[in-house]
C-alpha cells in the first residue's frame, strides 16, 4: 500500500473498532466509552503503523510526545478519537478517526473517517465541494459557538450550521455540506492534520486565523487556531477575524 492507502485504511479500520466498542459498551456509562475508545483505537493505530511503517515516527493524542519526531522525516499524525463527546453519546454520528502522514515539512497524506456514517474522505482522490449559491454555512460546535464564528456569519451574511468535532465540520466543508470552518479556542496538530491534509486535496483553504500557513511536526503540538473555507471565501473570513 501507498501512504494514501494506508492512512484511509487505518483510519476506516479504527472506525470500525470504535463502532464495536460502543455496541459492546452500550450499557456502560459515557465516560467508560470515552476511555475504553480512546486506549483501544490509540493501541490498534500505533502497532498498525508499527507494523506497516516501523521507520516512521508517530504523534498520537493519546500518547506520550516521543522527541525523536522532531529529527524523523517522516511523521504519522494521528487522533484515535476526535469527538469523545460525541462518540459517548448513543446515536451520535459526528465524530471521527484522523490518520495524517507528515513528510519533510508538509502533510502528504491524510485520511478522515466518519465510521458512524460510513463514509472515509482521503487524500489524494477527495473531489472538490458541489456549487453552492445560497448563503454561506458556517460550521460551529453544537454546545458553544464561538465569537469568532458569529464574526464570520455577520461578515458573510451567513448561517451557522452546528455539529460535532472537528473533523466532522472540516468534512462538511469537503463534501459540501458547510463552506467555512473557524476555530480559535485551542486545539493541538493531531485535531487538524488529517482533515487539512484532505481539504487541500479538495482544493479548499487551509490557513490560522491570521493567514499564516498552517505548520506541523512542531516541539509544541499546540495548533490553536485554524480556518477551512471554500477559498472564495477566505478573503471575507480573514477579514473578519483579522
């Protein structure tokens, strides 16, 4: 298999494990699920990419930071689980698995799954979003949209469309069923790797919040902020936000 391959592979395959653990865990309370999700999907990634690439580094959310990542040339970003909330809770379909390779400085492949729809977008044959002319949709958080978004929404005379985590509204963005996703309240390189490295591949935009290009395989993880938007619109959400 090429990196393509694998990544979408082992994102669909972790999926699949994650859907078994919530049938299994069902009578059991959210935050055994959330646990129980995380370890389990962290475990089969790590000896998968052990196995398949064992020259190569990895940075999982669920594992400890190994420094050697920092000198490798080749970097699997993986989270195991992206929406631990949204998987806890029975019926939910909002969450996703996110398998990232990166390679001397840039993300070259990259896969999203969406096991509770059964769906996996993948670099590098994502299709770029449908036509959309109405108002534009604006991906925000079910519980808590933030400020910045409702900036956005009065710059672009657009809607909020609330769902779950991050991969899922960077999803949306691909497959059309949003055009912009912001987000300025904190998240780390594994919650955005995978779901940038596809919406590139759909020939959308990917920035911070300021426009600066997104970096990864940094000593601190930490990548708070980030922009997903048809590139029509980059313009008007930067300057909203700027």
């Amino acid at each position: 298999m090429n990196d393509h391959q694998l990544a979408a592979q082992l994102a669909t395959e972790a999926g699949r494990l994650l859907l078994r653990v919530r049938e299994e865990l069902a009578d059991a309370g959210e935050a055994e699920r959330k646990a129980a999700g995380d370890q389990r999907s962290h475990d089969f990634l790590m000896a998968a990419l052990a196995a398949e690439r064992p020259q190569d580094a990895v940075l999982s959310e669920e594992g400890a930071d190994n420094p050697v990542r920092l000198s490798a040339e080749r970097v699997w970003i993986v989270d195991p689980l992206d929406g631990t909330r949204e998987f806890s809770e029975l019926g939910r379909d909002d969450w996703a698995v996110h398998v990232a390779l990166w390679q001397s400085g840039e993300l070259t492949a990259g896969a999203v799954a969406l096991p509770a729809r059964g769906t996996t977008l993948a670099t590098p044959s994502v299709s770029a979003p449908p036509a959309h002319d109405a108002a534009p949709r604006i991906a925000v958080s079910r519980s808590r949209p933030p400020a910045i978004a409702e900036a956005v929404r009065e710059q672009l005379n657009g809607v909020l469309v609330p769902m779950g985590s991050a991969g899922v509204k960077v999803a949306a963005v691909v497959q059309g069923i949003a055009d912009v996703y912001v987000h300025a309240g904190g998240q780390y390189e594994w919650d955005s790797a995978a779901p940038v490295a596809v919406a590139r591949a759909a020939g959308l935009h990917t920035s911070r919040i300021d426009g600066s290009p997104l970096i990864y395989n940094r000593p601190d993880p930490l990548l708070p902020d980030l922009v997903v938007c048809r590139p029509e619109y980059a313009q008007g959400v930067l300057a909203a936000i700027g």
